[in-house]
C-alpha cells in the first residue's frame, strides 16, 4: 500500500475507513514543543494498522514488544489503556477533509469535541490526520494540526511523509529536500515520520536508503525534532518475506543515524493483492516475522534507557556509499574492520564519554567488529541488548549478525 502513492489512500481507507483528498488553504505559524508523551522514559514502537479493540488481541501485540498499538478508534481505547499501551487515535474528527478546503470553523469544533471525549486518556499518544501528503496539502493540514495542538498539547498530530523515491508529482514540489522544509515550515511537526521500502525480492537495497536517512537526521537535527522511520514488516509487490536479518538491518540502521521510533507497515497482513507474511496472517494466525519483530523489539527495549540519552554528532560509511560520507579526519573511528559496516556517533547526556552504534550491513554474514579509534581507547563497553548493561565488547560479543548493531561506549 504505502509502497505506491497510488493505493496509499485508498488502501489506508480500506484499513481505517479514514477520508482524505486533494490541494490545500491556508495555515498558522506556531512552532509546538516535542510532544510531551515522547519523554525519556518511553520509547515509541508502533504497528501502522488499525487496532481492533479486543484484549487478546491487544496483549499479543504488546508481547511483541510494541509500545504505540498503532491507529485505534476512540472506543477502543479504554482496551489500549488496560494493556499499559499508546496509540494514535483514528477518528474522521481530525482526518476526515478535503485537506484543500478545510473550514476551520468545523474543524475547531470537531477537533475540540473528539478531545473533549478522548483527551484524558493516558493511551493517547496523537490524533492521526494524513499518510504520505503532497505539498499542496500542508496548509489544510497545518490548519487542522494547529487545532490539535490548541486543544490537546503536546499530543502529536500524526502525518507521515513520502519516502524519497517519490515522484515530483506526487511531492508537488521540485525535489525531496524541498519537500521535507515546506513540510516543517507550514506544518511545524514536533516529530517527524517517513516510509522507505528498500529491500527487494532480488536481494538487492533499493539505491537511496541510505540517503533518505541522511536527509530526515538532518532535517531533525536542524530543527530540534526527532524522526521515526516506519520499515517493512511484509512481503508484498517485488518486496521480501521478511527475515530475521532484514529486521534487524532496518532498526538498527535507523538506530544509528540517530531515530527516536520504528514503525512496522504492516502487524496484520492485508487481505488484497500479494500481500504475506506479516507478523499476524490473513486468518488472525502469527507467523516468523512476529518471532523476529518481537526479538529485535525487545533489544531496543533494553537499549531504550541509554538511546534516549544520545544524540547524533556523526554518521559515516566505511565504504564508499552514495550519498553518505566516509569517516571524517575528526571520527571517532577511523574503521571498524571492514567495508561492510557503517557507524553513527552520539554524545550522551550525563557520560563525557562518545557512544557508537556500529551496524552490520551484510544481510546474509555475519562479520567481527575490529575497532580501530583515531585516540587510543581506555576501553570500549557494550551495551547489551540482552540486558541493558555495560559489558567488554571482547571475545564472542564482537561478532555481529546480519543487519545486527552494537552499541558502544568508548572511554579515551
């Protein structure tokens, strides 16, 4: 669905039964706070489905590791919160315009009466309003999100953006950079959310993975804004069933270019086209992929406490990759044993010493981390996804699986 700008509404509607359509008016300027739900206590792994309101149902989706249980309507809440869960709330109140001639009027008094009915609720993580927009409707959007933010602070009005390999003509603006600043600019996100689809059935990384997560950490950076990537949890089209590799691969690369939350398109298996082997089956059955979503889950989990203390300095390429940068003279590491891996480098709040995430590429061997750091290192500490404790990063724990990342303390 979110593959092609084609089925992204209709298919979204199927799901949800959300109403969205065509170019856009005008909008405010206020810039909102980070939503006050994303703290650093808490990290955000989401499914993008609609979430029925059953208790099994949901305790299944929160044993998997997920801490935000997708798109839920208002009466289903009640359910979210006994299962200690977030969500976004899916409602026609916030999503249901012609985002090209919203009256703001109807949408202030719609948007403050589904407050009004939901806003208490500690599940409420924000309201959804639009996936994957054109340029052209941010203004509507942007007129809505402002009421969001007026009557519910620090709640997220929930869009989320094409991914790169978008055309000009569905962006609606020259280029992807352009389109991710209009975006900021008119409708003044506290977090930012993308789509990007890249592994394909040949086995091959579509060419412009690497450089959509260059352009959303800068974006962020630049704007003080945290950024989730949603990654693929299915097969469909010419993509892959999922593998315990690819998994990992696309968590821990969004891991180490600095995101503060993972998406999964999709938990549910959608019953149209070649849609397969999401976590949960078109007859309600679990598959593979809900073992691998629930084991890398649980790693971030455990690495939670520290990742939302680090913030991004660097991220580099050990071999050359387009669109990324080879490791700077000023790098923390001048290499890590071998062109298959890559790194991101953080500062961490209340530890003078620099962390790095390094990320095995490879999706089918594993490889050794050979640490080589510009300034002799007095040590160098996992941060163990089992546990969450420093440990030596020494003997077997230098192996890296496919798409597998280690998160690293290094004192010098």
């Amino acid at each position: 669905m979110k593959s092609s700008a084609v089925l992204t509404v209709g298919f979204f509607t199927l799901l949800l039964g959300v109403v969205t359509a065509g170019p856009a008016a005008a909008a405010a300027t206020t810039q909102p706070a980070t939503a006050a739900a994303y703290d650093k206590s808490f990290f955000p792994i989401m499914i993008w489905d609609g979430v029925p309101g059953d208790a099994a149902t949901i305790a299944r989706i929160k044993d998997c590791g997920v801490t935000v249980a997708g798109f839920v309507a208002p009466k289903d809440l009640p359910a979210i919160e006994s299962a200690g869960l977030k969500c976004i709330v899916s409602d026609a109140r916030t999503s249901g315009y012609d985002w090209s001639h919203v009256d703001e009027a109807t949408a202030k008094k719609n948007v403050h009466a589904l407050v009004a009915e939901v806003g208490k609720s500690p599940a409420v993580f924000g309201y959804y309003l639009r996936d994957e927009p054109p340029a052209g409707l941010f203004p509507g959007l942007a007129t809505v999100a402002d009421l969001v933010r007026e009557a519910a602070p620090g709640k997220w009005p929930y869009i989320n953006l094409f991914p790169n390999y978008a055309e000009p003509w569905q962006l609606q603006t020259p280029d992807y950079p352009t389109y991710l600043e209009k975006f900021v600019q008119t409708c003044h996100p506290p977090i930012l959310s993308y789509d990007h689809y890249a592994l394909m059935e040949d086995g091959s990384l579509k060419d412009g993975y690497w450089q959509n997560l260059e352009s959303m950490r800068a974006l962020g950076l630049k704007h003080n804004i945290p950024f989730w990537n949603i990654v693929l949890a299915n097969a469909h089209f010419d993509h892959p069933e999922p593998t315990a590799a690819g998994m990992r691969f696309q968590v821990y690369s969004t891991l180490a270019y600095g995101g503060r939350g993972i998406a999964y398109f999709t938990y549910f298996a959608p019953k149209v086209g070649n849609y397969r082997a999401a976590a949960i089956d078109q007859f309600g059955n679990p598959t593979p992929t809900w073992d691998y979503l629930r084991n890398v889950n649980h790693q971030v989990l455990k690495l939670a406490p520290t990742l939302l203390k680090l913030k991004s300095t660097r991220v580099y390429h050990f071999a050359k990759t387009n669109g990324c940068q080879l490791p700077p003279a000023d790098s923390l590491l001048s290499s890590a044993g071998g062109d298959h891996f890559m790194a991101g480098e953080f500062t961490c709040e209340g530890d003078a010493a620099p962390y790095v995430m390094v990320v095995n590429k490879d999706l089918k061997l594993s490889h050794p981390v050979d640490l080589h750091a510009r300034k002799p290192a007095k040590s160098v500490k996992l941060v163990s996804p089992y546990t969450g404790e420093l440990m030596p990063f020494e003997g077997e724990q230098i192996w890296l699986a496919p798409g597998q990342g280690s998160l690293l303390r290094v004192e010098q």
